[in-house]
C-alpha cells in the first residue's frame, strides 16, 4: 500500500470521526436529521475550508467529493448509533488520531504554498480545531477548546514540529510523520493521564 493511499484512508478516517463528534453534539442537542448532518459537516470540513479560504486556495471538497460523503455517513452514523457510539471507547483515540493527521495536512497545504513557519503553525492548528469551534458555537455549548486544554495544545506541537523540521530542510514526508507522532503521543498522554494545561490561582 502506498504512502499516498495510506494518507488518503487515514483523511477518510479523521472526516467521519469528526462527522461523528458534530452529529453526536446535535443528537444530545434533540436535533432532527437534516440538523444531525448539518452539525456533521462543521467538524468534519469546517477547518479545511476556512484554512483554504485564508490561502486563497481551491477549498479541497470542491474538488474531493468524497470528503462530503464521509461527513454525511458520519452524521448517520450519529443519528442512528449515538448511544453505541458514545459507549465506544476507541472513537476517543480514532478522535486523536484525527487530530494529529489534519494538524499536519493543514500545515503541509501551507508549506506547499509557499508561506513561512508561522502561517504553516496557524493552518495547521486551525484545520484541527476550527470545524469544532464553530460546531459548538452553532450547538450553542461551551468549546471544546476550554474544557480540553491538551486539545489544541497538541495540535499546535505537531505543527511546531512539522514547520520546524521542514526549516530546516528535512524532507516533507519525514517532517509530516514526526509532526504527526508528536501531536497524536500528547493528546495521548492527554487522555491516559487526564492532562491539564496549568491555570491561574485565584
């Protein structure tokens, strides 16, 4: 199996678990099915499209449609699963997983571009995250972002490592592999350890 196809299912993989966390948010939110699907696409896409509208590039499902039918099939999945789902353990790490891999494809697709280290950083950490953030905001609930603070803080070490190495001219594969490893082990610790970002005393 090639590096290209391997890439392709683990994207494939990181939509419909996304879908999957946007159609369960709409599920407890008593939605009906078209709402069900439509918070779907938030988490799924969401991040990939803004990251491609700030570059003034082709947004990707426009050319990949595949990526729409994933997010659909998420969101079904929610509708009609949600308490198996919920009681799935390993979705926590396939969400991880996801995490990490559109971390990295968002700062590949700026590197590609042609921008410096610190726009790669920002799209990378804004392809993870930002489909959530707007799938709470439409879901009227609290983010995400501040109630899981090792959350974005991974997805931002993954892009740090991923800008950082390719600076330093190491070859794109071996740069997205170690941003990868780096963002998925600490959102793992994350999980096992119930890791917490430090906050103020009052």
């Amino acid at each position: 199996m090639s590096p290209e196809l391997i890439l392709l299912l683990a994207d494939r993989i990181g939509v419909c678990v996304f879908a999957l966390s946007g159609g369960i948010a709409a599920v407890r939110k008593d939605m009906d099915l078209f709402g069900v699907i439509t918070l779907a696409f938030f988490p799924a896409v969401g991040g990939g499209t803004l990251r491609d509208i700030l570059l003034d590039a082709p947004v990707f499902w426009l050319e990949d449609v595949m990526s729409l039918w994933c997010a659909i099939a998420g969101g079904l999945a929610a509708f009609f699963f949600t308490r198996f789902i919920e009681d799935f353990k390993p979705l926590r790490w396939a969400d991880a997983c996801g995490l990490a891999l559109f971390a990295m494809t968002g700062a590949a697709k700026a590197a590609e571009l042609g921008f410096g280290s610190m726009i790669i950083i920002i799209m990378g950490v804004m392809t993870a995250t930002a489909g959530g953030v707007i799938r709470d905001l439409v879901a009227n609930r609290e983010s995400f972002l501040f109630q899981e603070d090792i959350y974005a803080t991974a997805a931002l070490l993954g892009a740090i490592v991923y800008a950082g190495l390719v600076y330093f001219g190491v070859g794109e594969g071996i740069a997205f592999a170690c941003g990868f490893v780096a963002a998925f082990a600490l959102r793992a610790l994350a999980i096992v350890f119930n890791l917490k970002l430090p906050k103020p005393r009052i």
